[in-house]
C-alpha cells in the first residue's frame, strides 16, 4: 500500500466521469475543512491480508491527523503511486472498514466517490507535517 497524505485547509470534490461501472451513481461531490486527505494506493499484494493492511492504514491516518491537529480524514482511491493494483472491490472493502474504525474512535471519516474521476480542489498550507507518504 501506499499512501499520499495532505492535510487541507479546504478540500472539494465533484465526480466528472464513472470508471467503474460495477460502483453505484454518484451526482454529487462534498467539501471539507481542515481535513486530512489520504490519497490511497492498495496494491495486489495488500490482498493478502486485508486486517493488517487495514490495522496498518488506520494507525498511519490517526498518526497523521494527530500531527495536524485534526479529527476529519477523507479516504481517496488513488491508484497512480505504484505499479499494480488490487481489485477494486477490495479496495472498496478496505475503505468501508477504515471508514468504520475511524469512526467508531471518534474521527470524521468520509470517502470521495468511489470508481470516478473527479475534479479536486486542494487549499494545502505550506508546512512540512502537512504532505505525508509511506508505503507498506
């Protein structure tokens, strides 16, 4: 997995265009503020064993947000930072639990449209704990 993580001071998304048809309709996009933005990678091997690769993106996504004084986090299917990638139903499966265990510790938790592309729009300050990668 790998993972792309912005703190946003705001961030907007509208789904233009479905690339996933098996992914139900989305008309409309949200904004938010203050905001963690994960941009997420799950690669083909992360299918192995969802708990950990789950266990291991919850722990990253609080540890980021706590370094960037926020409780709002969105899940964002990113898959351009590496070379393969897991099946998209997975994928969809994995943000829903993230979702889920984020929630159920108190943090805001939202997903972009799942299986669009989108037009974002991404107000980041410029300080050094705002732009966040790891890879496991």
């Amino acid at each position: 997995m790998k993972i792309l993580m912005i703190y946003c001071d705001s961030f907007t998304f509208q789904p233009i265009s479905k690339t996933l048809e098996e992914f139900p309709e989305v008309t409309g996009g949200s904004s938010f503020e203050k905001t963690l933005v994960a941009f997420i990678h799950a690669e083909s091997g992360d299918e192995e064993d969802m708990k950990a690769v789950e266990t291991k993106l919850v722990k990253n996504l609080k540890w980021a947000a706590k370094k960037n004084n926020t409780r709002s986090v969105v899940l964002h299917s990113f898959a351009h930072l590496a070379e393969t990638k897991a099946n998209p139903k997975f994928t969809k499966e994995l943000f829903d639990k993230t979702q889920a265990r984020m929630r159920n510790t108190d943090y805001s938790c939202e997903q972009t449209a799942f299986g669009y592309f989108m037009d974002l729009n991404i107000d980041a300050p410029g300080v050094s704990q705002a732009r966040i990668f790891k890879a496991f």
